[in-house]
C-alpha cells in the first residue's frame, strides 16, 4: 500500500499544479516532493502525471486516482486539526510581519489582547516597512496593506484601506471647505514618495452612480517615505497629507488633527491576512481567526 505521506504530497501538488509551490506549502524540499511522488507511481505501478518544464499533467490514470483519494485526503486533514483542537493547551511560537505603522497603531493592542486570551503561544513580531519573504525568513502570518500578486500565497482580505486629507488645527482654520476641494491645489502639502515635489492625487466621493472623482496636482517643500512621519509633520503644521486612516483618527482623538473634505478619499487597496502554507498548526490558525475578527470591528485603516 502507498503511504499516506506520498498520497498527500500528490494531492498538494495537482492542486498547486507545481512542485515547488506544493513544497512550500507542505514546508518540504522540492527534492523530498519529488521522491514521494516517484515512489507513489512505483508503488502504484502506474504514471500519474506528465512533467515537463513548463507544467504538471495528470494522465487519465493520474486523474482518476485524484478523484478517488482528495475527499480522504481532505477527511484526513479536518481529523488532524480537530484532535490538535480538542487535545492540549495551544503552545509555540507564531511569528507575525506587519507594517509598522499598523503594528503600533492596531496590531499590538489587538495581539495584548491575543496573549491574554492564550497565554502559552509565543509571538515573535517583526514590524517593518519591507515586504518579508515568508518562506524564506520562515514566519506564519503577514499583515499587508498591498495587493498580494504572488499566487503561492494565501491571502485572506480583513478591512478596506483608505487614505484620507487632514492638516493641523491651526492650519484646517484657514482653510474655506465650502469653496470646493480644488482649492486645495494653492495649498502646501506634505508629501508622500513624490518625485520632484510635486504630485497627482485621485481622490473620490460616494459610490456607484452617484461617484465622483477629483484630480488634485499638489505640491510642497517636504516629501518624506513613512507615514507616521509625514503625520508628524502633518501635526506640526508643515502642510497638509494625505494620510492612512488610523493615522487621522488617532490625530483627531487627541486633538492634533483635522480631517479636510471628508466626502472625499483615495480608496487604497484592502488589508490581507497572509500565510505561505495551507496546512497551519492549532496555533497559527488561532492567531489568523483572531486577527480577521479583529479587523472586522475596522471600516477601514
């Protein structure tokens, strides 16, 4: 009888239609991969698939085999889970990229929360701006505020993501927001990994039908490449911004910010919950299932 290991392996590579995405998916070499399904047809005496450079092709027999072993495959996998479930206390070390600023900002109350509820699992947090290589520096979860273009990840969406206009207090006062958005033009901005100073911003307002659309070429004597630092200078006065929401949120609460036109804003792309592997264990999938109810309290970031 083949093992259960070669079954599984096959299974994971017809559906990821490639050796090395099911490899990184099972957290295996590539060359472990290709023995198992190797020793599979031997067992089985019989070619399941068709390799060549390019792609994977199941054979007729190859098919047919599929068909007949994913349910128990599948069965399979929900019995492991469901007695990693039920058996002990959830332990170990999760390791968690994010962006910083979503890191300081939503993350780390969100995760004090997580480490009260399940005070054995272990995190490791790397907040940075830098896109990490999951399988590469072997962490479970990413937090992206970019689209995922990668197809050997999954990607799970958790909140809209929206860039909204604010200026300081003193700076909002002079500003006449009845006289229309375009006014913003003669106005000095702070500005966000512009080239030259200078900038188009697409901004938008309602939705469907009724969707409106203003283009703005602003510019301003400062361009910076972090958000939390453009706030900063937001707050101080040294123009306008175009900011994340968290962050005009959190300069309105304690009072050092205005939200400018607030019909209008660049509707950025979603937040994703992002893994390299199909299989997690007990813990990983704790931490995932806490984070997308988390971010569904969010409207947006």
């Amino acid at each position: 009888m083949p093992g259960a290991d070669s079954i599984a392996t096959f299974v994971e590579v017809v559906r990821r239609s490639s050796l090395s995405a099911a490899a990184r998916s099972l957290g295996l070499p590539k060359s472990t991969v290709s023995r198992r399904l190797q020793r599979l047809e031997q067992e089985l005496h019989t070619k399941l698939l068709d390799r060549d450079p390019r792609r994977l092709t199941l054979t007729a027999a190859g098919r047919g085999f599929y068909e007949s072993v994913v349910s128990a495959v599948d069965a399979l996998d929900a019995a492991v889970a469901s007695l990693e479930r039920s058996s002990q206390e959830p332990r170990g070390l999760v390791r968690l990229t994010a962006p910083s600023d979503l890191g300081r900002m939503v993350l780390a109350r969100t995760l004090v929360a997580f480490s009260e509820r399940y005070p054995e699992i272990e995190l490791d947090l790397i907040f940075t701006n830098r896109v990490v290589d999951l399988v590469q520096e072997k962490v479970d979860l990413a937090v992206r505020a970019t689209r995922v273009t990668r197809g050997d990840l999954i990607a799970r969406k958790l909140c809209e993501s929206e860039l909204q206009l604010a200026a300081s207090p003193a700076g909002a006062s002079k500003i006449d927001q009845s006289a229309g958005i375009q006014l913003l033009e003669q106005r000095a901005f702070v500005l966000h990994r512009a080239e030259g100073l200078q900038q188009t911003l697409r901004l938008e307002r309602g939705t469907g039908k009724s969707a409106k659309t203003a283009l703005l070429r602003v510019s301003g004597r400062l361009n910076v490449d972090d958000f939390a630092a453009l706030a900063e200078l937001v707050c101080a006065g040294e123009g306008i911004g175009l900011l994340p929401a968290i962050h005009v949120q959190e300069g309105m609460r304690t009072g050092r910010l205005v939200r400018l036109f607030s019909d209008w804003a660049v509707r950025s792309s979603h937040v994703f919950l992002v893994s390299a592997a199909r299989q997690q264990p007990a813990r990983v999938r704790l931490l995932s299932r806490f984070l997308i109810d988390a971010f569904a309290e969010f409207g947006h970031v």
